[in-house]
C-alpha cells in the first residue's frame, strides 16, 4: 500500500517481497516525477523495517540522484 503524505512523502507498507519492490518503483516514479518539475532535488528512500518504507524528495540528495539508508533501530 502506497500512501501519500504530500507530493513530497510517500509511505509504503507491505508485507510480501512482491508488493514491496512494485509499491517502491511506483513511489520512485511518483518523486522522480516531482523532483524533475523543481529540477532542484533528489530523492531519499528509507527502510524503517522490513514492511515499512518512506520515499521523499529531499534537499539533502542532489538532483538527478536517488539515495537509499536504513533507519537506525535501537535494540
């Protein structure tokens, strides 16, 4: 499941490797497509968990560049 914060966040929560990957490159798409209108940002994704993932236009990753991180868990 894709859900939409803004134009600039996106949240996506899925359960089987399947839905995940396609629920990512369609987020992907979704920011690439926002980022190339500002042509001023990149885009961040980030794994909260296994099942749980954001992907953002962010200020922080150049433009025409797509970066990945993990969220630190504390144990």
């Amino acid at each position: 499941m894709i859900k939409r914060h803004s134009d600039l966040v996106l949240e996506i929560t899925a359960h089987d490797p399947d839905t995940v990957e396609n629920d990512l490159n369609t987020a992907v798409e979704i920011a690439r497509e926002h980022a190339m209108e500002e042509r001023r940002h990149g885009i961040l994704v980030t794994q909260h968990g296994y099942t749980s993932y954001t992907v953002a236009v962010s200020r922080d990753v150049p433009y025409g560049q797509t970066h990945e991180r993990r969220e630190q868990t504390e144990n």
